[in-house]
C-alpha cells in the first residue's frame, strides 16, 4: 500500500488491522484481509493489481479501491489481451470516466503494460512465472513490529522494476513494484500485532 498509519488500532469487530480500522472502511479492511499479502497466481489478477498500484502513484490506495469496480469496466475486466488492442479513442474516452483516475500517462500505461505483459507471457509461459522468479518462487515473509520498519523498497523490488522499465512497461518504479510485491503476495508484510499475521505464520 502507497500510505501506511502511524498505528494499528482495533477495529469495530475488535480485530487489529494494518490497516481499514476507520468506521466507514469495511472495503478497505475485507481487502486487508483476504487480499493482502495473500500469494496470487491468476494471470488476470496479477495485470488487475499491477494497473492498480500504477494507478495508485501519488494518491491513497484507499481512494483506488473505490474505484476498483470502474477500472474493471474501463479495462475489459483486466483482459491483458483485449487492453493491449485497446484504442487510441478508446483510451482518449477514458480520461472523460470519473470511475477510474483520469491521468493520461497512467491510462495509457495500461496499454503498453498490457503489451509487454503478453511478450513476457510468452517468454516465460506466463508472467506468474516470471514474477515470482524474483523470491524464488516463495513469499518472503516481515516480521516488523512497526509500519517505520517495513521498507518501501528492498533488493528483489529493484530488480523486478529495472527489469520491467527494460522491457517497456512504466509507472513500475522500485516503490510501485514493492507495493504490488505486498498486494500479489509476494511479500507479506502484515505486522506482528496484526491478527493476519499469526492466521498466515506456520503452526
């Protein structure tokens, strides 16, 4: 996630969230809860998040989730494939589409991340496979005791984002690609105190 709180507080359900603790929240806490730090495989799921976090650059990832349902619809459920045909009017109309952020670079991007998600795709057999080549195809697990310990970035994330810059795609920065780590599961950040943390460790 872009943003972190200065706290973990318990939520309405007593439960003790990194985050999604605010009345009004139970998006963002379902979301802390069964997608966060949880491994992903699905090919359509890893295009969804990684649109997402470019998205997400320089805003709350609280405020893309809202928004989670219109980028489904703008961007053919996330169909790495039919993105990469997508239109330049088709793309033009997006910045019209008050569901989805309206910033040219960033709509445009899932376009040519889409292309280059293909290619890799095709190199690899998926890109499943090529992503989680980077940790060795295992989660590499935190086990922080506070938010300011939990790095915004680490070795394996500016590998996989000069990689990616390389082959094409933007809005992947080291910090972006980090996030999306969190999101897909590749790292599970969830802190000591957070009752995700103990659900997900090994008895």
């Amino acid at each position: 996630m872009g943003e972190r709180s200065k706290s973990m507080a318990n939520s309405l359900d007593g439960k003790q969230r990194c985050f999604g603790n605010k009345p009004g929240q139970k998006f963002y806490a379902d979301y802390h809860d069964h997608e966060w730090g949880i491994p992903v495989h699905e090919e359509h799921k890893l295009f969804e998040m990684l649109t997402l976090e470019g998205a997400q650059a320089g805003l709350s990832w609280e405020t893309i989730l809202k928004k989670r349902d219109g980028y489904r619809l703008a961007f053919h459920q996330f169909d790495p494939a039919a993105v990469a045909t997508m239109t330049d009017e088709a793309l033009e109309a997006l910045r019209d589409n008050p569901s989805i952020v309206r910033n040219r670079l960033k709509i445009y991007s899932a376009r040519k991340n889409a292309r280059v998600f293909l290619e890799i795709q095709t190199e690899f057999g998926s890109f499943d496979a090529y992503l989680w080549g980077f940790v060795n195809g295992q989660p590499m697990i935190g086990h922080w005791q506070t938010f300011e310990a939990v790095p915004v970035t680490t070795p394996e994330s500016d590998a996989l984002s000069k990689d990616l810059k390389k082959r094409g795609m933007s809005f992947v920065g080291s910090t972006i690609i980090y996030a999306y780590m969190q999101a897909i599961g590749m790292v599970n950040d969830h802190l000591v105190e957070c009752w995700c943390y103990s659900q997900q460790e090994p008895e």
